[in-house]
C-alpha cells in the first residue's frame, strides 16, 4: 500500500499488481485500476496531497498572486502530462477553494482519530 506516484512505476513494469485505489473514483493516469469499494471492499478514502500555504496575515494580493501562478503552472499541458504519467492529479483552485479541502481533511481524520480511539504516544 503506497501512493500512486511511488507505485505506477512498479505496476507498470509488472514488479507488482494493483488491487484497487482508496478513492471515490478510478484514477485518469491509471483507469484500469478500479477503487477498492469496485473492486469489493468498503468504500475507503485517503489521499495525499500538497498544498501551498502562506503565513496568516499575508496580504490578500499576494495570495492572489501565487495562486494565479500556480493555477497557470498546473494548466500547462507538459506539466499535465507528466503529472498524469506519475499518477498526481493536480486539482488547483482559489485560496478559499484550498481553505476549504484543509477543513474538510481536518474534520475527516479528526472523526478517524476520535473513532479508532488514537492516542498520542
């Protein structure tokens, strides 16, 4: 178990077989792999992303500025595919877009933690 951009590159060289994707829905860099609910288990999500944050405070232009930039760098059409061929799925979107996924991730593993009883060790 591993992210995409780690293990396309053995399935695609037949090191390892992919089961399934812990996503609502199949991957664009690797539609023949199907989700682990398709594929007969439960309907698991988890994800790994990256986003670009600021420091609180920063000037809204500012924000504006490397957001604008990065949206542009993402849409690129070399980046696009390279991305696509590692497995990543750029998503790109405004400041409050991204602000929004951070609450909506906090939220999901803040209900994972309380529910499998985790304790800091």
């Amino acid at each position: 178990m591993d992210v995409p951009i780690t293990m396309l590159p053995q399935v695609r060289a037949g090191k390892v077989r992919a089961l399934g994707l812990f996503s609502p829905r199949r991957m664009a860099g690797a539609p023949e792999v199907p989700t682990v609910a398709e594929a007969g288990g439960p309907p698991i999500e988890g994800s790994t992303w990256v986003m670009f944050l600021a420091p609180a405070g920063t000037p809204r232009e500012i924000v504006a500025r490397l957001s604008s930039e990065t949206a542009k760098v993402l849409a690129a059409p070399e980046i696009r595919a390279r991305f696509g061929e590692l497995g990543v799925e750029p998503v790109g979107g405004t400041p409050a877009e991204a602000a929004r996924f951070l609450d909506d991730e906090i939220a999901k593993w803040a209900r994972v933690i309380a529910t499998a009883k985790v304790k800091p060790e």
